[in-house]
C-alpha cells in the first residue's frame, strides 16, 4: 500500500511524537542499508511514514548518512512526496535563531557523495532538471499549512548545503553569504536530486537554531546548548505544521 506523505526527520526531530504508530519496517536497498527502519503510522487521521535522517539514536553524522537509501526506501514504500525537515543556521538578517524557513533554492558544496542512481557499467548517462530544486506544490501546502497552523515563516531561503560534520569558519559564511545563501545546513544535497531522480516531490522546513559564524550572538563562537535550547522550542513549531499539514492537504 502507498503511503502519499514521507517525513525525514533531522537533527532535533529523531522521533515524530504525534505519530501513532502501527509498524515499522526494514527496507533492503540496492544502495545498502538507510538509516533506520520506517515508522509507520497515522498523522491527524493521515497515514505516514517517518524517517530519522541521523538514526533513531542521532548516531549518523551528516557526512556519512546514506541518503540514496534513504530515499529509494521511502519511494519503495510508496511515498510520493517527502517533506525533509532539518536545523541550519541563519546567514540572512532575517533568519535569525528560532526562525522557520521554506527554503527555494540550494547551493551544493558537499563532496565525496553518492549523488546519483544512475551510476555503473550498465546505467545510461542520465541528467535531471534541477533548475528549481524543491517542488513549488509540497512548498506552496508548507506555506499553507504554516498558516493554518497559526506559525509564522519564512517563505522563501538559499539553502547552502555544506559538508561537516564541522561548522563553518565566519569567512566561509562570508563566502556563502556573497553567493547568495540565506541559510546552512548539511544534509540538504544530495537529498533533494536524489528525489527529483525518483520523480518524488520534495519541499523542505529549515529550523533556524543559530546564527552562523560571524553573525550575531555566533560573532565569536556557536554555543552548542544554545542551539539545543532554541532546536527544543522550534520543532514543536514544526510538528503543529506537519499536522496542519496533513489536515488541509487532501492527498495528505
């Protein structure tokens, strides 16, 4: 049975506590193992099926996640489209800690990935239209349902994608800044290609939890429980999006 909606969980969000679930399933891929089993269940009266990025026990650091199976688990159990929900640090003035972004566009600067399915002797040459990497549909229900939802947010965001597990010096935020990037993150790429390769659709939520290096109260230094302070408030946030989500989405 095809389950319509998929979350993928980040850090802060290892576990999606409204979900009632009805049972999880390990899933053998081509690509080796995902990160965890699926967790299936309900959401408001919606089926859905729940991923933890990092592991159930935020094991996986963002380097070493295998996101190819990741994501052909969720599209093997049917999923059509995925809401990935991760925390980032604000570049941009306004995405200051505690912010909600919906993110529209992606700078990659990860390395050594696996990006692509098609991949050995026997696979053709395949490319993918990446000119907007988030599907505007599953975007334009985040918003929506955002204000259902009585939660403010950003409704727009450049997601530079970097490599960690390490942060950023101030310099290289300087760098992303110059580029274009509003926020930061590590495990958007190879993600959201991975994705548009299955012809899933894909939107994500962007948690702000810090500034990044060299702005703001991250001027000199990131204070790890601060992040972890602001990480708790937010992701209740989110969880009443995703609620909303799945009560005013009809596919859910």
């Amino acid at each position: 049975m095809s389950v319509p909606l998929g979350i993928i969980g980040g850090s802060g969000l290892t576990q999606l506590s409204t979900l009632e679930t009805t049972r999880q399933q390990v899933i053998r891929t081509p690509f080796g193992e995902p990160s965890g089993a699926l967790t299936f269940g309900t959401l408001s009266g919606r089926d859905v099926v729940f991923l933890a990025r990092h592991g159930y026990g935020h094991t996986i650091p963002p380097h070493q996640v295998n996101y190819r199976a990741n994501i052909w688990a969720l599209h093997a159990a049917g999923v059509q489209r995925i809401v990935s929900v991760a925390s980032v640090g604000g570049i941009r003035a306004d995405m200051g800690p505690g912010v909600i972004a919906i993110p529209h566009q992606i700078l990659d600067y990860t390395w050594g990935r696996k990006q692509t399915f098609f991949e050995g002797p026997d696979q053709p040459v395949t490319h993918v239209d990446f000119t907007h990497p988030y599907t505007e549909s599953v975007r334009q229900v985040l918003l929506a349902a955002a204000q259902h939802a009585g939660e403010t947010v950003v409704a727009d965001g450049v997601y530079a994608a970097t490599q960690g597990p390490r942060l950023e010096s101030a310099a290289e935020i300087d760098r992303l800044e110059r580029d274009g990037a509003t926020v930061v993150g590590m495990t958007g790429m190879p993600e959201a290609v991975l994705a548009r390769e299955l012809e899933v659709a894909y939107g994500a939520i962007a948690v702000v939890v810090n500034h990044a290096a060299g702005r703001g109260e991250s001027r000199d230094g990131i204070h790890l429980e601060d992040i972890n302070r602001t990480l708790a408030g937010a992701i209740a946030r989110v969880r009443r999006i995703l609620e909303s989500l799945v009560q005013i989405d009809g596919r859910p």
